[in-house]
C-alpha cells in the first residue's frame, strides 16, 4: 500500500487575514446586475392568473393579510421581469470578489461553476456565508475561460453545477409548469 505525503503547513506561514499583500486586479469587467430577458404577454397573463386565483381561494379561508402579501409578491414578479438591470462593475482581484461595492474575501467563497440562466453565461460563487449563499457574476462579453483561469487560482470549480433538492424541484416546475407560451 503506497503512502500519500501531505506535507505539515506551518501556521506561522500562512498569511492572516489582515496581513498587507500586494492586491492585484486579475480581471474586470462590466455587466447587468443579473440575468434579464424580455418577457413576452404571457408570463405576465399566467402571473395575473395565478395571484387572482390562490387571492380567492384565500378569501374564501379568509386570510387577508395572505392576500396582502400575494399581491405584494405578484408586484415584485412584475418589476423584476419588467424592468431591466441595470450595469455593474465585477471584479476578481488576488483579496476576493467584488461586485458593484459589495466585497467578498476568497475564505468565504466556497467553489465555483458556470451554468447559463435566462440565456446568458452566469458565474455561480457558493459562499460559506448563510447569506447570500451564492453570488451570481453575468459574464455579458466576458471570455469565460479568463474568468475560469482566474478564479480557480482561489477556489475549486465544479464541471457539473452543484443542486440542492430545491433546485430541482424549481426546475422541474418550471419544465413542467412553464409561465411563457412556449408554443410560439
């Protein structure tokens, strides 16, 4: 049985967190806030739809504070799919992750993947944060081979994007029970 060397690492060695190191951009670049696609007359119809319905089967329990917070979940639907993004800056520096003004240090990121949402190239982040659990980067023209080269300097990536039950059962959902008409 051949023996595997892992070499003892010396805590003295190891940078501290607030230790001064050269900080160094290893890539930039600017895109939407999020994943974005113009949503045809349908979704916002099926939306109507469904908030109307699970409306009246809540007065009928009478919960109206439930109908209330419906509503209030219909608007944002409506303003997330309407509205477009708008343009931040992304940046993987040797320290971390930066999008707009918010930082993340590589110890509280996890791993990586790539996956395309809404049809366009997103960068998945799994922190080890409660929240946000995972950071979303939309590569927009970004070279997606750069941006594999310079974040796997720091974190490991996943060829097969990591799914929680949760995850399924959304996407299946979404196969099944689709909110577009998608025979156009």
């Amino acid at each position: 049985m051949a023996k595997v060397f892992i070499p003892e690492i010396d805590a003295d060695l190891q940078p501290k967190l607030g230790e001064t190191r050269q900080i160094k951009t290893l890539l930039s670049w600017e895109g939407s806030s999020r994943p974005f696609r113009k949503k045809d007359r349908s979704y916002y119809t099926t939306i109507a739809i469904l908030v109307i319905l699970f409306s009246l089967i809540a007065i009928l329990a009478k919960e109206f504070l439930l109908i209330g917070v419906l509503l209030s979940i219909g608007f944002v639907v409506y303003v997330l799919a309407f509205v477009p993004p708008s343009d931040v800056l992304y940046k993987i520096s040797t320290q971390g992750v930066t999008i707009a003004d918010h930082f993340w240090f590589w110890h509280e990121l996890d791993s990586f993947w790539f996956r395309e949402k809404e049809g366009q190239k997103v960068l998945f982040i799994q922190t080890r944060l409660t929240f946000p659990a995972q950071l979303m980067l939309v590569l927009g023209s970004s070279d997606k081979e750069k941006v594999k080269k310079a974040a796997a300097r720091f974190l490991p990536f996943h060829e097969i994007p990591k799914t929680s039950f949760l995850d399924r059962w959304a996407e299946g959902l979404q196969k099944h029970f689709p909110l577009e008409n998608t025979h156009r």
